[in-house]
C-alpha cells in the first residue's frame, strides 16, 4: 500500500512549490486503490508556527480538491499529526542513539562554531564540524555542565568510508561517502529534536512509503538514511521534485507577482485550472480533460514522465487552462462559483441563459459582472471608447430608428437581422456605421457578444431606455 505525506511547516500561507509537492504526493497516492495521504505539520519552530497557518494549509488542500486520508484535523490511528506533539518518541530514538555510541553531547558554543566555520572559509575548506567533542571524557563533560552549558546532541558518523546509497525514483543511484559527512546535530541544546531526526523518524512511525519533496532537501537525504537504517526503521522511497522558478530562472516568490495557492484564489482563478498547470510543472498530464482533472491525472502518473529538472511557473499556460475550465464548466456549477460576484441576482431562467451566452468569453470568473451586465436588464455604463461613438451626428436617428422597434426586438428576437435590414434602409447607415452606435448605446461598450445575442435576452423597455440614454450623449458638446 502506497503511504505518501505532505509535511509543510506552518509558518506562512501555502507557496505554489509547496502546493505542487502536495498535488504530486497525492497523485502517487491515488495510482494505488488503497493509497493513503497523509498531511503533517512540521511545527518545532514555536515563534513562527500559528494554527492559523495550518487552516489555510488546510482550506487550500480542501480547495484544490487534494484529499486527506489521514493528518491533523482529520484524524488517523498514527498519530499525533504534529511535529511537536511527538517530541516523546524523538527523544527516545535520541537516546538510544546515545546508548549504542552512535550519538554523543556536544557543547561547543555557537561562537566557537563561527570561528571553525570561518577559519574553514578563509582555508577555503568546506565547513563543517571538526568533531572536537567527538570524544569527551566523563571528567570534560562534567567540568562543561558545572559551567551551564547545555550540550545539544550530534549524530556520529563511522567514519569508515561506508557508502551510503539510496534510489531516487526521478533522479537514480546516489551514493554517499560517510567520510564526507560531519557529525550533525540530531537535538538542539533547548532539546528541542532537528529537522533531519524529526522529518525522518515520523516518515517511518507513520509508515510512509515514498516521499516526495523538494530537491533543496536532496542534501538531506543521506542524513536520513543513516538515522533510519541505524534505528533499524524502514526507508522510503525519495521523489526530489526539481524546483518551481520564476521567468527570471529564480526560485518562485512574491517578487513574480502570485506565489500563493491564497494569491490565485483571490485573483480569481479555478481550482482545477491551478491543478493543471501545477501538474504540468514538471510533468506532461494528459491534454485533454474536463470536469476534475485529479481523476484523469491520476491514471496517467507515474515518475517515469517526471522530469527532475527546475520548472519554469507558467502564468500563460493558467490563464489558458482557466478560460478551458470555465468555458466547459456547467452552468450550474458556475453560478454557486460566482453567487458572491452578483449577489443581488436570484439567477432566473434568463440571468442563466446569459451566463451560458458569455461562458465563451470568460478567462476568469472575476469578469463576470462586467461581461453579463449588458445582459441583463436595467442600465449599462457607458465606456469612453463607446461614448465616444455615440458622438457622430447621425447617431440620434439611428437610435431611434431601432427605438421604435423595441416592443418587436423583445418579442419576435429572431427578427433581428430583417429590423437592422429595414433601419439600414430607413436611415442609409449600414456595416459599421449602424451596428457600431448600436452595440455601444445597447452595450457601454465598442466591443463584444453578438448584437442578436443581447438583443434576444433583454426586455423592451430596457432596450428603448438605453437607447433613449445614449441618445441623450449623443447630442451633448
């Protein structure tokens, strides 16, 4: 049974890189029938981390349509699902590393480290620990805890010229000299348990199977692997996504405009327009889809088709997807989506049908009430570029050429091109000159939706008022 996890730590709102890592895990999840995702919170640092974090974390996992099986908030037999909830099985695999000699205290002071870490850059040597405490005596620690000092705990490396490999599932073999790794600290000196102790030991106590995650932890990895295959635990399987950039070849930020799942829901866009081009961040998901596209993803994925090369965030490529999800979405679906943007409308039969009339001009449902209010009935405001048509001097008998023929607009709208036809000859405006003052005196606006269209859905008195009003402008100074 594939077990996968999502481990964010809460301390900010859900970055798109993150967000893709979780859409990833979750699909791998669901290749198998009994896959299970798991979502954990990496919550040990107590200044920045807030509950409140973690329920956006949450309400973007719900609002991307990503399932949690088990996790924080939802429950689960391995438990608990926050790091700082399980600092009692982490220190008991800290102290058995102690026991067996593969950990010891170490209490040299955060200067003393600048210091070798400085001397090993002006060597330029790669810092790392020197190991000086490596092999205090009993009399050395005691005469350091007689001085207040507390030791954190660092994790002892053979030094043996052991190789340590493991499989990447994108990226192949790796193999690690233990030679080349220093002795890293396993517990902070206010016993507080590190990342690399933590993250691991929680993977294999809940059971996970593969681990998908950035490729800034691939360092981490071979920490990992030690601490596991020495506390005789299980070791998953590593998924190291190549990194989510910004155009400038950077790692995504605010800097590039959205880089928050919170950004794109409030810049209006659809879950499953996000999901599609997360998914295609890396990975080449099938093209076409409709309706969710979690499940047409998750037949096809696999790490085959991954690439662990950087992904370049494709704005472009989510407004495309974007307009296709809004464009084939149901009618009824769209307006739950939009009851917000136009409260006061109870979406009757025609509100409706002029919804369906401009789905095909949607790229995000943000331009909704601006698209459908010519639609509907009542007033339009009149654009300066439309204003400035109504200006032409023949404007006014064109206008009420087709005022006359309102109550025949409204109730017989397939009439519509015979009407222009007989005004066209009344007046002897036609092409542009006749249907441009119409569409902005009708509209607000000097472009848009088939004249027919607007015509067919909108009452008589509302087409003789707007034309009366854009009368009134046309004649102005």
């Amino acid at each position: 049974m594939i077990r996968t996890r999502f481990a964010p730590s809460p301390t900010g709102l859900m970055h798109l890189g993150n967000a893709r890592t979780a859409l990833f895990a979750y699909l791998l999840a669901r290749t198998d029938k009994d896959g299970v995702f798991v979502l954990r919170f990496e919550d040990t640092d107590k200044k920045r981390s807030e509950r409140y974090y973690e329920d956006a974390i949450i309400e973007d996992l719900r609002w991307l349509g990503i399932r949690v099986n088990e996790g924080a908030g939802y429950g689960g037999s391995l438990g608990p699902y926050r790091q700082s909830e399980r600092l009692a099985a982490h220190r008991t695999a800290v102290n058995h590393l102690l026991d067996i000699d593969r950990a010891y205290p170490c209490y040299c002071t955060a200067e003393e480290l600048e210091a070798e870490r400085q001397m090993a850059i002006t060597a330029r040597r790669t810092p790392r620990y020197s190991g000086r405490c490596r092999d205090l005596t009993d009399a050395d620690r005691a005469k350091f805890d007689a001085e207040g000092r507390l030791p954190a705990i660092r994790f002892r490396q053979k030094m043996d010229g052991e190789v340590i490999g493991f499989e990447d599932a994108l990226r192949g073999p790796y193999n690690f000299v233990t030679d080349d790794l220093d002795d890293f600290i396993i517990q902070r000196s206010d016993g507080t348990v590190s990342f690399l102790l933590a993250s691991a030991l929680d993977d294999a106590d809940m059971k996970i199977t593969h681990v998908v995650r950035g490729e800034d932890h691939l360092s981490n990895t071979p920490r990992q692997v030690q601490l596991l295959r020495t506390l005789e635990r299980s070791v998953p399987q590593y998924w190291h996504l190549g990194l989510l950039m910004g155009p400038d070849q950077k790692p995504l930020s605010k800097r590039h405009g959205s880089a928050t799942v919170a950004d794109l829901r409030e810049a209006g866009y659809e879950p499953e327009a996000v999901v599609s081009c997360l998914a295609r961040m890396g990975w080449n998901p099938p093209e076409e889809w409709s309706g969710n596209p979690m499940d047409v993803f998750a037949k096809a994925f696999d790490a085959q088709g991954i690439s662990p090369a950087p992904s370049v965030w494709d704005e472009a490529r989510l407004d495309h997807d974007n307009a296709h999800v809004l464009r084939t979405m149901p009618t009824d679906r769209l307006v739950e989506r939009i009851r917000d943007l136009l409260p006061k409308l109870t979406w009757t039969e025609r509100e409706r049908e002029a919804l369906e009339a401009i789905k095909p001009e949607l790229k995000n449902r943000r331009e909704v009430p601006d698209l459908i209010a010519p639609l509907l009935d009542g007033p339009v405001e009149i654009s300066p570029d439309a204003a400035e048509i109504l200006r032409d001097p023949s404007v006014p008998a064109l206008l009420d050429a087709f005022a006359k023929r309102a109550d025949e607009l409204a109730a017989e709208p397939d009439r519509f091109k015979a009407v222009t036809k007989e005004v066209a000859a009344e007046t002897g405006l036609r092409g542009p000159k006749l249907f441009k003052p119409l569409r902005a005196a009708l509209t607000g606006k000097d472009h848009g939706l088939d004249l027919a269209t607007v015509v067919r859905l909108l009452s008589a008195e509302t087409i003789r008022a707007r034309l009366a009003f854009a009368g009134k402008l046309s004649v102005r100074d």
